[in-house]
C-alpha cells in the first residue's frame, strides 16, 4: 500500500471514528461529566465500552465494573443484562456467582449466561442482543484476541447499540490494544481494599482504578478509583481516603443461581 493511500485510509477512519463520537449517547455523557467532576459520572445506555486489563486473573474486577454499570441501566422495561462467553474460557475467567451478586445488589435473574461455540456466533448473539428492547446491556468477556472481532465488527455492534440505547461491554485483557471503534476504553487495575472494622486484616469492599484511555468524555487519561457497595459505584476522591464499611452480609442463605449446573471443567 502506498503512503498516499495509507494517508487516505487513515483520514478515513478518523472521520468515522469522529462521526461515531458525536453520537447522543457520548454528548449526554460529556454534559453528566461537566456537571459532576468529582465522582464517577453515570453513563447512560447506547455506548460501546472496552475493558482492558492486564491479566485474566482481573477478570472479576474487570465484571465487577461492566456490572456495576449494567446494574445503572437496568429499568422495569429494560430488565436483562446478557453475559456472552465462549465455550472453554471457563477455566481462564470463571463464571458470575449467584450469591456473590445478590450481596451487591444485582439480582442473578436478571443475568443471562450465553456460552456460544465461536466468536462468529457470540458477535450475532451480540448484535441480536443489542436490538431487543428488553436488554439493558451486552457484556461479552474474550479472553484472547479473535480475527473476528475487528475494527468492522465493532463498528456494527457501536452503531446498534447507539441506535437501540443499549450498552454493549467487551472485557478484554493483556496489553495489546486491537484497532476498535468503541466510544470508550478503558484500562482497569484492582485497587487496594479498605479495612473493614473491628478487623482490620479482613478485606472490605472490592476497589479498582480506572483510567480512561480514549474517549471524551472527561479529560484526557482521566482516572478514578472506585468501589463497588450494595449501593452500586462508589467514587473514593483520594487513593489514600479512608470509609466506614458499606457492605453488609446476606440476610439469608441464597442458592448458587447462576453456574451451578456446569462442571468444573466446563
């Protein structure tokens, strides 16, 4: 390919890419961010997000704050969040746990686990996912990269979730950043827990930081770090602040709703 057309190919994504930025959704987001500089704005649906962290071992932080979000968008016309994972990967990511949602406020039944056999079938399960009204939001866990999944796949899925107003996640990981037209990326990192009282070697709440990595939604590499209560999203202003423990413990015994069917070698 000539440097003339390289240029060319290049001015052109940047127009789409431009023209994906000034939809509805990320100029709504923009005006919650001016108004709220302090916290963690609430985004609203129709955006697709990337999830980036460096290791699979994060991949319950990196749920946790698809989840959080999901949990934002749910309304009682809105009432699913799809989870989509291939089958294999199991053993990689893990699966959403019943109880340990339901001690943070997102109720399992509302969670629908998708396990297709190949990225071809996740990414329509995506897309048709994406056009029901019923849905709230997509989140698609992938554990290594797919040629599948390139720049035109995650332009289709963009361009539907802003038009039908639900959000589509994908949680990625490693360090490697493949060419996407999502309006968001973000790069996560666990965080350090706070003490919980009366025990101060027991963990309290699970925390993250947050670094926006593209976007424009707030300033350039913004960062937050967060933690995640019964309340939903809770934005720390200081990595050094310390709060009282918000959590509290299950009333009841509650069933493993979710992966409770599936082996441990699934």
């Amino acid at each position: 390919m000539s440097t003339q057309n390289r240029h060319q190919r290049l001015a052109a994504l940047r127009d789409i890419i431009a023209d994906i930025e000034r939809k509805p959704a990320l100029a709504e987001a923009r005006q919650r961010v001016a108004s709220d500089q302090d916290g963690f704005p609430e985004l609203p649906g129709g955006l697709l997000q990337e999830v980036y962290t460096d290791q699979s071992r994060n991949a319950g932080a990196a749920l946790g704050f698809a989840l959080a979000q999901a949990k934002a968008l749910l309304t009682p016309r809105r009432m699913a969040v799809l989870y989509l994972q291939l089958v294999g990967e199991t053993q990689n990511l893990g699966l959403p746990y019943g109880p340990g949602l339901v001690s943070f406020g997102f109720d399992p039944a509302a969670l629908v686990l998708i396990r297709p056999a190949n990225m071809a079938e996740l990414l329509w399960a995506a897309e048709e996912a994406l056009a029901c009204r019923a849905v709230a939001a997509v989140i698609a866990d992938i554990c290594r990269p797919h040629k599948a999944l390139d720049f035109t796949a995650s332009r289709r899925l963009g361009l539907r979730a802003a038009e039908a107003g639900s959000s589509m996640f994908f949680l990625r990981y490693g360090s490697e950043r493949q060419a996407s037209a999502a309006h968001l990326r973000w790069h996560l990192m666990p965080g350090v827990s706070n003490d919980k009282p009366y025990d101060d070697r027991a963990p309290g709440n699970a925390r993250w930081q947050v670094r926006l990595e593209r976007g424009s939604i707030g300033k350039q590499h913004a960062q937050w770090l967060l933690e995640w209560t019964e309340n939903g999203l809770s934005h720390i202003p200081s990595p050094h602040s310390t709060r009282p423990f918000a959590g509290s413990t299950l009333p009841r015994p509650v069933p493993a709703l979710l992966a409770d069917g599936l082996s441990q070698t699934a």
